[in-house]
C-alpha cells in the first residue's frame, strides 16, 4: 500500500514522542573464518544469512572485514537492500508488535524509478531471518525468526527528513522553511510549507561521496592507500585523518578545502537554480539534517551565504532525522498503533530504524 505525502503528512498532531533510534554503519561483507565471541551485543554483532552465505553487517564488519561496503543507491532488488534490511529488523524484532507497519524512504533521484522495487520487496508480508548470535554469546547460535508485515508506505527521504523536522525537533512549526538533507549518496532539498513540499524547488544531487572521491584522487597522488574502498574513506573523512603504510594523515586542511570546493561546485549552484527570490522571501528558516550535516566546515558555509536575512539550524542528531519521519509515517498508516510501527532508513553510510517507546 502507498499513500500520496500531502498536507497531512506534515499537519497531523500526535501524542506519542518517546522513540528508540538504532543505528549502524550500512556496510556489509561475506564472512569467513571464526566469528565468535567477537562483539558485545548483537548490535555490534550482526551476522546475517542470506540464501546460504553468512555476513557481517555494521560495526561487526568494519572490525572483522577487509573490504567492507555496499552499492551506493542501489535497487531494492538487490542484495544491499536485502542484508541491510534484515539486520535492521533483527534489531527490533522482540521490541515492537507483530504483524509490523514499516515505512522506509528513497532519494528523489531513484524514488520514481525504485519506488515499486522496495513496495515488492516490502508486499512479501511474511519473512524469515536467520542470524548468528555466537558472535556475541558463548551460549550463543544461529536462530530462525519469522515477522510479518501488515502495511507499509515507500515515501521520498526529503519528506521523511520533514515529517521527522515537525514530529520531533520543531513540532510547533507553522512557518514556511528550506529542508536540505546532506547524505553520503545525495544531497536533497525543498521549500515547505503548511500545505506540503513545493515540488518546484525540490532537487537531488551529489551527496557526500563526491567529496570523499576527491579525497582520494588526492591522497592517491602522494601516499598508498592499501585499497581503501569509498566507505573507509568516508570514515577517515569523517575523523580527520588517515592511517596508512604505519602513518597518520593528517587530513583537517584538505576536509576543509574539499569542503568549501563541494558547496561552492554542487551545494550553492543547487540553491540558486531551485530557490527563488520570492521562495526566500517567505522562508523563515533554513534546516540542516542528515549525516553530513555533522561536519561544521559545511554547515558554516550554508550559514555564511544566509547569514544576513535567513537564520540556519542544524538539526540535532541530524543522521536519524528520517528515520523519525518514517516512523510517524507509519504511525499514520497503522491508523495510530505505535506498538507496531517501524522507520527504517537504509542510508548509504548509516543505516537507522526506529520505534516507539512501549510503556
């Protein structure tokens, strides 16, 4: 089932706002050797089956894998979506009511093209995971668990980011603002008001992964990578610095510089091209969500360029904002049952899915 995101996406008023956010890195590799006891809790020991090969997913794949990562905006048909998305539920599996209510979300560059892709993926209704708990429990093994999926809702990730923005962080927001969503894939924004999204202004672009490319055009240029690939870039960015041939790189100065190259090259065109005057006129304020939100070089520059007539707020926690958005979307879909519903955001670098607190 799909609805249209429309006016009361944004408007509805609901009671509930404890929720419990679960995150963790979107990267995955096949395993091989021992696994056991190598993690504290299945969080941070995620070994999935899917058909019949193992995988480490999350943090239990950065430690223990070498070439950890995953398809950037991939299908949902292929694997990526599918591994993530079973360790995603084995999270939540004993915490929210069967049969579930899941709403995930898509970029607006892929929503029109893979919306009935994950819609398939999702009409399955019935599911069965396998996943390994050795890795985090001397008593532990593999064990089977079945879930069912009652409903759900396939919505774009910028009207996720906004239902997120109103449910949570600024529930008593009436006045028209500029959403812009920094992820690892790609870059969203548009203008909202109390009747929606203004589909005019609304655009996908080049997220975060095109800086973390360019960082290692650069370093390649001087030092050797050991095959790093895109995913372990990121994380390097996202530190400040390299570890390399028994050798720390500092990368502060080349961040900031490929920073301020991406919002003068990609961000600032994109805001100009899509925004205009009479858009600005009426915005009360510009909000930063998603992941590279986090990265203050960036968010200072969006700032700098408004600083004389439209204020900018980075929103807190901004990586799971979506996420949120899903879950109130679900929450309407469910026809108000917050014991069964779920937001999953299968974000290229994090992946996020939450619930609501029971109780």
């Amino acid at each position: 089932m799909r609805s249209k995101y429309t006016k009361s996406l944004f408007s509805q008023k609901l009671s509930v706002v404890q929720h419990n956010v679960i995150t963790f890195p979107s990267v995955f590799e096949t395993a091989y050797g021992n696994t056991q006891n190598a993690a504290k809790d299945l969080l941070n020991g995620l070994k999935i089956k899917k058909n019949e090969t193992w995988y480490l997913v999350g943090n239990m794949a950065r430690r223990n894998a070498i070439n950890a990562g995953r398809v950037v905006n991939a299908a949902p048909d292929e694997e990526d979506f599918d591994i993530l998305f079973r360790a995603a539920m084995v999270n939540v599996l004993s915490k929210v009511q069967q049969p579930f209510t899941v709403t995930v979300g898509l970029p607006l560059s892929t929503y029109n093209v893979y919306k009935h892709a994950a819609g398939q993926h999702l009409s399955r209704r019935h599911f069965m995971i396998e996943h390994d708990t050795a890795t985090f429990n001397v008593n532990g093994g593999v064990k089977k668990n079945t879930f069912e999926v009652d409903a759900y809702d396939v919505i774009p990730e910028i009207v996720g980011g906004i239902i997120g923005l109103k449910k949570v962080h600024a529930p008593d927001l009436t006045k028209n603002f500029i959403a812009i969503s920094f992820g690892f894939g790609t870059v969203e924004g548009g203008f909202a008001t109390n009747d929606g999204l203004v589909h005019r202004t609304c655009f996908s672009s080049h997220g975060i992964r095109y800086v973390t490319n360019n960082l290692a055009r650069e370093l390649n240029t001087q030092y050797f990578l050991d095959m790093k690939n895109e995913h372990q870039m990121d994380e390097a960015f996202l530190n400040g610095s390299l570890f390399t041939n028994r050798r720390r790189i500092d990368l502060k100065e080349l961040k900031r510089t490929l920073l301020e190259q991406y919002y003068r090259e990609v961000i600032s065109p994109l805001i100009r091209k899509h925004f205009a005057d009479s858009d600005l006129e009426h915005c009360s304020k510009i909000y930063l969500m998603g992941g590279g939100a986090n990265y203050r070089e960036l968010t200072d520059l969006v700032a700098e360029e408004f600083k004389d007539f439209i204020p900018v707020e980075v929103v807190p926690n901004p990586e799971t904002v979506a996420s949120l958005g899903y879950l109130y979307n679900s929450l309407r879909v469910s026809d108000n049952n917050p014991a069964r519903c779920i937001g999953l955001d299968l974000g290229n670098a994090t992946t996020s899915v939450s619930i609501f607190e029971q109780g």
